[in-house]
C-alpha cells in the first residue's frame, strides 16, 4: 500500500482500529508485537533524556488575564464575579514553575483505539502573594491524556492526542502567608493555568516516541545486494497488552528499483506473546528473499582455483583418478582441478522441526586446471547441497551461518563416459565445507534485517524456530 494511501485510511478508520487475533499469521512482513512496559519505557526515557522538563519550567505571563478575561471562570460574571477579590488576584501575580519532579508513567491500552496515558508529577511554583509577599508552593498534578493510535502522512505508527486534562491533587504551601480563602483562588488559577503547560509536555513526549516508531520504516542497506525498505502492511492493531505492526519488507537493487519476489504466504502459528515481553516474528519469505537477492546477484556463485584451497583438500586430477580414473580419460596425474560453481535457481529456505535449512541447487563444473591456459572441461554436475543454518539475533539483524548437512550430485553432462555421480559426493562435500561453506557465510554478512521496533534491542532476545518464521521474544 502508499503511504499516501495508508494517510487516508488512518483518517478513516483512526477510531475503529480493530483488535488483533491470534493463531495462524499468513504473511510476508515481519509481526512486532509490542509490549506496553515497551511504550512505557519509551515515554519514561523521553522524559528523562530530553529537553521536555525543562521546557515547562519559567515564568507564566498573563496569568491574570487569562483569568480575568470575560467568560473566564474568574471574569465578570464568572465563578467570582467583580469585587473585592479582584484585586486579591492582582496580587497573586508573577507565577513562575520552577521544578518539576520526573512524571511518573501509567498507561492503559484501549483495545482499537490506543492509550490512556497518565503522568503523575509535582509542579513546585512560586508567585507574588497579598502585599508582595512570596509564595512558594507546590501541587501534585495528574496529567490524564486519551492517545489515538494512527498512520502519518509518511506512513509511520503515530501516536496522536486527543484529548488531556489535569486533575490536581495536595497543594502544599512552602513559605509565604495564604489567608484560607485564598487558598481557593490559587487552586483556582492552577486549575485554569495548569493544562496549558502540561500538555504541551505531553505532545512533546509523543513527539520523541513518533519518532522512533517512525524509525520503523528505515531503508535497511544489504551493501552491493541492494536494501531493504519496511512499510507497514495494515494499520497498527492496538489490543490492552500490546501495539502490533504488521511490517512488509520492500526488495530494492541498488539501482533503486523495486524487485518483486513471489510472495508465497507460508501459514505460520506464532504462539501467544507473554507479558512483559515484546516478541518479533520473521517470516519465512524475508529468508527466501535475502537467498533470492544474494543468488541473482552471483554472491553464492564461486570458483574455486588451487589458490584458494588449502593443501589438505584434494583438488588435483590423482584425487579425482582414485574415485573416477574413467572421469580423467588420458589426463595427466599431479595436475590441478577447478571447480566453477554457479547457483543457478533461487536456493529455498526452510522453517521447520525447529531447524533452518538450506536447500541450494548448484551447477558444478568440474575442469583440468593448467595454470596461464584455458582450463579444459572435465564433466559437469547438477548437486543440491542441504545447509543447516545457525541462527543468531544482535542489536539490528539476524546473523546466519551455513554448515553443509549433505550434498548429492548428478552427472548433468559427460565428455568421457557416463558415471555414477554419487561416487563424488564426499569429495565434493570436503571441498564444499573447506572452501565453499566459508565463502557462503562471508556474503551472508547481510543476515536478515529486523526492522527498528521502539528501539528494541533484540540482541538479547530468546530464538525460537517454528513452522515457516523465527519468533524474537525480547523481555521488556
Ligand atoms: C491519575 O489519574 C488516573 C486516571 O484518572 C488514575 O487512574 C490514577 O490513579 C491517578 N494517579 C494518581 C497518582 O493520582
Ligand atoms: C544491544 O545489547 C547488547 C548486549 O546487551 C549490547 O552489546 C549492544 O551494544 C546493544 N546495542 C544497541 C544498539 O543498543
């Protein structure tokens, strides 16, 4: 989908986010379910790292007008009406925030719709009391805001507010002198000053959080292969534990334009998240689609000369001539052999058993190697090396590294006589782990991006295979 599209659709169906299911997942993207100790942590950090505390404290201008200005609760016919009182609140003037204790976080999720949030602080203040005398003072405030949870513009999760209040709590005089009926002027006018520089704070803090939500959609560079770029493929889901998104990978060359693997929707059952933890499910499609990008692009594709094998590997023509001295025809013995590798079809990844396999269909050219000559054909064969994957998550990707399991071969062309092929297999799968394998694992450097979820770091997360896709689950 567009972002421009995705834009809409948040318009339209901001308020009637549907709750997510779970059970089987049929899809290509990768699934962050993200706890609400996640958010939580990511509004607390927003609070405590940032500028937005400090941006609250200063002096509050036009107190007193604002509360005296007609309509208002303290204007002429509000809650106090003309008076004598009027110039009691001339005199309580000059309110200035001087400190602000670090808000402590609660949140509730609204299944559909998004997040209760509240911060609950202590707002130390001081103002001109009656006769100029200083007040110094302090309340417990609750900041209570109702948060939508949406898509941008861009087509980034986004977090919008709706709606905030101030509930004030204990009000507690430091120094100065307050006349009890005083007292309720004051509450007065934090109650009408109060929610204009508090939520602002809160708009800010979901300004840091947008932020790295949005980070979600990062283009993923993959080096010479291309990059990778993350789209959420529905809007976010919203239930009372936790935010899932839905996130579709995006194949690009490095030419920019978009590659389209075919997308075979493999039924996953991810199992039920935990509490407390956030949990990412890789499928099975963005497996194939790194193979595909690293096939298409020659990276699995090798020749193998007599300089890159170490001595221990029999690689010459009297190591061919004890298995197949019929494969050498009138060749000479002591000479060298090389081996053009060329992977030819997409290899296919498989999620299953709790293991990672890979299945690479491999052309293997097998030729008399003369050195300054052009090496001459010996036989060619059709091989399928089976590779177990070890899988290893850090901070943004999944690591992976091949180990051959087995490897069989057919004879797929002969320029002496026809032979059984699988009286090669050991050979070649000597050759394969001493040389191939480790050229394998260098082009898989790439691994397999996860997108930036809240600024998760999955490298500690726990690795479950299961059928058709890796679950990270993350303790908050
Ligand atoms: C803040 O307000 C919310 C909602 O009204 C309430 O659930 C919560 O207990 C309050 N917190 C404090 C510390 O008063
Ligand atoms: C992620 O966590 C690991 C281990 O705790 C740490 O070494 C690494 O620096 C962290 N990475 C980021 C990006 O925070």
């Amino acid at each position: 989908m567009q972002p421009a599209m995705l834009g809409l659709w948040s318009l339209l169906l901001l308020w009637g986010l549907a709750t997510p299911c779970q059970g089987l997942l049929e899809t290509v993207g990768t699934l962050a379910l993200i706890d609400k100790d996640e958010l939580g942590k990511a509004i607390q950090n927003s609070l405590v790292g940032g500028p937005i505390l400090q941006n609250v404290l200063g002096s509050v201008t036009a107190v007193n007008q604002g509360l005296l200005g007609s309509g208002r609760p303290l204007g002429g016919g509000g809650l106090l009406g003309h008076g004598g009182i009027f110039g009691v609140v001339e005199e309580l003037s000059g309110l200035k925030i001087e400190e602000l204790t670090l808000p402590k976080v609660s949140l509730k999720l609204l299944p559909g719709f998004g997040v209760q949030l509240n911060l609950h602080t202590k707002v130390y203040m001081h103002c001109s009391g009656p006769l100029g005398a200083l007040l110094q003072l302090a309340a417990e405030v609750n900041v209570t805001s109702w948060v939508a949870l949406g898509v941008s513009s861009r087509g980034t999760p986004i977090l919008i507010l709706k709606r905030c209040s101030t509930l004030l709590g204990h009000i507690s005089l430091f120094s100065g002198l307050l006349p009890t009926p005083l007292f309720g002027v004051v509450e007065q006018m934090l109650f009408k000053v109060l929610p204009g520089l508090l939520c602002p704070m809160v708009d800010s803090v979901l300004g840091v959080v947008n932020e790295l939500l949005g980070a979600v959609l990062g283009l993923v560079p993959l080096g010479a292969l291309g990059s990778l770029e993350f789209s959420l493929a529905t809007l976010p889901l919203i239930s009372n534990q936790y935010i899932e998104l839905d996130i579709n990978p995006i194949v690009k060359s490095v030419a920019g334009d978009i590659i389209d693997f075919p997308k075979s929707r493999a039924p996953a059952k991810v199992p039920p998240k935990k509490d407390h933890t956030s949990q990412v499910t890789v499928p099975l499609y963005l497996f194939n689609t790194v193979f595909g990008l690293l096939q298409t692009n020659g990276a699995l594709d090798m020749d193998i000369t007599p300089e890159l094998v170490p001595s221990d590997v029999p690689l010459t023509t009297t190591d061919l001539a004890a298995l197949l001295p019929e494969a050498l025809g009138k060749l000479p013995l002591h000479q060298h052999l090389l081996l053009s590798l060329r992977v030819k079809e997409a290899p296919m990844v498989t999620l299953h058993n709790k293991k990672a396999l890979v299945s690479l269909p491999a052309n293997i050219h097998v030729l008399f190697y003369v050195p300054q000559e052009t090496p001459e054909s010996l036989f060619e064969l059709n091989s399928v090396m089976t590779l177990r994957a070890q899988l290893a998550p850090s901070a943004t990707k999944l690591h992976i590294s091949l180990s051959l399991e087995r490897l069989s071969v057919k004879v797929a062309s002969s320029f002496t006589h026809a032979f059984d092929g699988s009286r090669l297999e050991e050979w070649l799968s000597h050759v394969v782990r001493a040389v191939y394998a480790p050229k394998l694992n260098v082009a898989l450097d790439v691994g397999i991006p996860l997108p930036k979820v809240l600024n998760i770091n999955f490298s500690n997360s726990v690795l479950e295979i299961i059928e058709n896709a890796v679950v990270l689950t993350v303790a908050s």
